[in-house]
C-alpha cells in the first residue's frame, strides 16, 4: 500500500502544481480540429463500419463529417490517434 499512496500522493502534488501554474512534469497534449471524413477514407472504411469499429454512432460520425459538430475529448484523441497511426489503433482493437 505504500507504493500505492506515493503514487497517488505524487499524482495530487503535480495536479495542485500545474493548477497553480507550476508546470514542471506535467505534459498538456492539446489537439487540434480533424478532418473526420479525410480520416476515415484514409482507413477505407464506410461510415456504418468506421462507426462500429471504433464505438461511434453513426448519428454523430455524419454530424462529424458534415461540420455540424466537432469531436470533443476523448473522441478527438481517438480521432487524432486514428488519422496517425490507423492500423495500430485497428490491430489494438482487435486484440
């Protein structure tokens, strides 16, 4: 337990840290807008199985691609991962 309350301890201090705009360790990763439909015809998918494979509705994929909405959080991240590194995101999921 006590590695495990180090970690935690460390983890709360650099929180506290980067709040107060101490950034020492922390590392801000910051994403910027994607281009949903270049991403998906990069991997060759159609929506209904770019949707699927990747836990989106295909609701929100068409929003996405069309520009009414934009992606947000972790979908974002997911997104900026796929356009980069497409197969090892595929390969990761399959596992």
């Amino acid at each position: 337990m006590t590695s495990a309350f180090s970690s935690i301890k460390q983890g709360l201090s650099e929180a506290i840290e980067f709040s107060e705009g101490k950034v020492k360790k922390a590392i801000v990763h910051e994403f910027g807008p994607v281009d949903v439909k270049k991403i998906r015809a990069k991997v060759g998918m159609s929506q209904n199985e770019f949707a699927s494979a990747f836990g989106i509705s295909v609701s929100t994929l068409r929003h996405w691609e069309r520009g009414d909405r934009t992606p947000h959080g972790p979908a974002l991240v997911l997104l900026n991962v796929v356009a980069k590194e497409p197969g090892v995101v595929l390969r990761a999921l399959a596992s």
